[in-house]
C-alpha cells in the first residue's frame, strides 16, 4: 500500500510538471515571451532533473504537433493546395464569407491540419473560432488583395483587416485595421474607401498610405499624393513623404518618412537604423516562425544597423551574436534565447 501511495504521488507529481512544462512552451509560442520569462524559465527547469525532463517532454509534444501537419499535407495535398478553402468547409459555423489567406507560411507553423486548426492542441495557437478577420496573414505572410476597380491592399506580416462594404461615410468600403501593417493604394475614378485604425478615419486620396499599428498607438505614413487622417482632437492633412503616430496621447508632429525603411517590407528586407536591439528583436519576431527572446538587459540596450532578407532571418541572429557576443540557445519550433 505504501508503495501504491509512493507511485500514485509520483504519477501526480509528473502531471503536474507536465502542465507546468506545457505552459512554459505556449507562453515561448505566444509571441508575448520576455526577458524575465526566459530568466524564471531557466530557473524553474534548473530546479531539478525532473523539471528538465518535463520540457523536453512538452517539446516533443510540439515536434509530434509539427509532425501531424506534415502527415496532413502528404494525405490531403489538395487541402495543402488551398488551405483557407479546406478549413472554412471544416469549420462549419465559420462565416464563409471570409478570407483566409494562409498559406505555407501558416502551414510550416505546424497548422496545415484541419483537425488541429479547429481544436488546436496545447493552445499552441489561436482556435479557428479566434481567427475573425476578413483578411489575414500569418507570421511571415505578406499578401495583395483588390477591393475593387483601382483599390489595392497590401498586407504585411501578422495583419488583420475586416471589410464592411458600403458603410463609410461616402458609401464605399469601410476597412479597419484590427493588427499588423497594410498599405493602400487607391488609383484615379477609384471608389470611396475609407480606413479605420482605432479611433482614427483615414481617408486617401489617389495615391498611397500605410498604417501601421504598434500597441495601442498607429503610424499612418503617406507614400504617394495626399491622405486626411481624422483624429477625435483635430484632422491632419498628410502630403507626399509625410507621417504622424496617433494614439491616446494624442498626435505627434508631422515627420518625415523614411521610405527605405518603412517600405522595406515590400521588398522583402527588413532595415534597422541604429534601433535598440530590444525593438529589432521585435520587429524579427512579426516576421520569422518561432520566436526570438532576449534573456539579457544589457544586450536588449545594444543598437542593430543593417538590411536583412525577411526570408532568412536567422542571418539577422547570427550577425547579433558576431557583434555583441550574444549566446544563442536554440530549441525546437524556431525558439532562440539570446544572453
């Protein structure tokens, strides 16, 4: 009986690891793991060998995960061909007027599989139900939709746009950005378009104009000809080459864009100018599968300068260790610690 106990205590104690060990991966996959995440991370698996044995076990679980996407795709290559197609008709309470636009880069996160795309394993990524938008892209997804005759959106990495026709002021296309960055590019005799980014009406003229989100604040650039951005305190007019950051502090000034960087996207190359390595690692992160974390203040302090190809950016980590000596600890599914 003793011995039962002992086993029955056991069995507990390993279950309970094995949850503990599952959160530690969902929260390096969530997109939202810090510094001080990566320091209690080392600490509670330096507890004991049965604490290092549990994560190696959660990432085995997550390679297994990876493994039954790539299974799925081999089986049903015509649900690989056209995934949002394949999961809109497995997602029946799914409002099949949506569109889904994720493609391999979504499909290499391990969520190509149906099953798992509806009821996710783990919580490893959002249920279908989560995904709500109109328009999307996963990580590292960049995509061009057109509205309608001579009105183009371009999404970038990590965006999300809902579409309600009809409903802006002029009685054309309403578009608000729910996340990420999106460009618009409104031709001559185009329709009325108006977008919307918080408390922001954004309203082009011909031309281009990119909003970005970042937090709670938004960045809205104009590319090319003209754009009003109606704000709850006043209405800025924006030219040619010039951008504002709103938020609930209000307006900044009107600056200057840095069209190489700020359009860099669309080449396909991310561009740093002295940024502090914190925000680069960020910026990295919107991109690239997995996620990057900092384990070190007085690195994150460091500044990055530099042109990186947004489809090898693991080119970006190796150059971080080079120059600040940084030590990279990789594990599976994309996850580096930098310290």
């Amino acid at each position: 009986m003793i011995s039962n106990m002992a086993d029955d205590d056991s069995e507990v104690l390993a279950s309970r690891l094995d949850e503990e060990a599952r959160a530690w991966v969902r929260r390096l996959r969530s997109g939202a793991a810090t510094r001080k995440d990566a320091r209690q991370l080392a600490q509670w698996r330096a507890r004991g060998p049965s604490h290092a044995q549990a994560f190696e076990r959660a990432k085995r679980e997550w390679q297994a995960i990876g493994g039954v996407a790539q299974a799925h795709q081999r089986l049903f290559p015509e649900a690989a061909a056209a995934p949002g197609r394949a999961a809109v008709q497995a997602a029946v309470a799914v409002d099949t007027r949506r569109r889904w636009l994720l493609g391999a880069g979504f499909a290499s996160a391990g969520a190509a599989a149906i099953a798992a795309v509806v009821h996710p394993p783990l919580a490893l990524w959002p249920s279908w139900s989560e995904l709500v938008a109109d328009y999307r892209t996963g990580t590292g997804q960049q995509a061009t939709v057109t509205l309608a005759a001579d009105v183009e959106l371009m999404l970038n990495t990590q965006t999300s746009l809902a579409v309600q026709p009809g409903a802006a002021a002029g009685g054309g296309e309403r578009i608000r950005l729910i996340a990420g960055e999106a460009t618009l590019r409104r031709g001559p005799g185009a329709p009325f378009v108006e977008l919307v980014a918080g408390e922001l009406r954004i309203v082009p003229g011909v031309g281009n104009v990119a909003v970005w989100r970042q937090d709670e604040r938004y960045r809205v650039s104009c590319i090319e000809g003209r754009v009003e951005v109606m704000h709850p305190t006043r209405t800025i007019a924006l030219r040619e080459g010039e951008q504002i950051w709103c938020g609930a502090t209000g307006v900044s000034p009107v600056a200057q864009v840095d069209m190489a960087q700020t359009q860099a996207w669309r080449r396909g190359e991310l561009v740093f100018r002295a940024t502090p390595l914190s925000e680069a690692v960020d910026e990295i992160n919107r991109y690239r599968n997995g996620r990057v974390v900092l384990a070190s203040d007085s690195l994150a302090r460091h500044r990055l300068s530099g042109h990186f190809r947004i489809n090898a950016l693991d080119e970006a980590i190796e150059q971080i260790e080079v120059l600040f000596g940084a030590r990279a600890t990789r594990w599976p599914g994309g996850i580096v610690m930098l310290g």
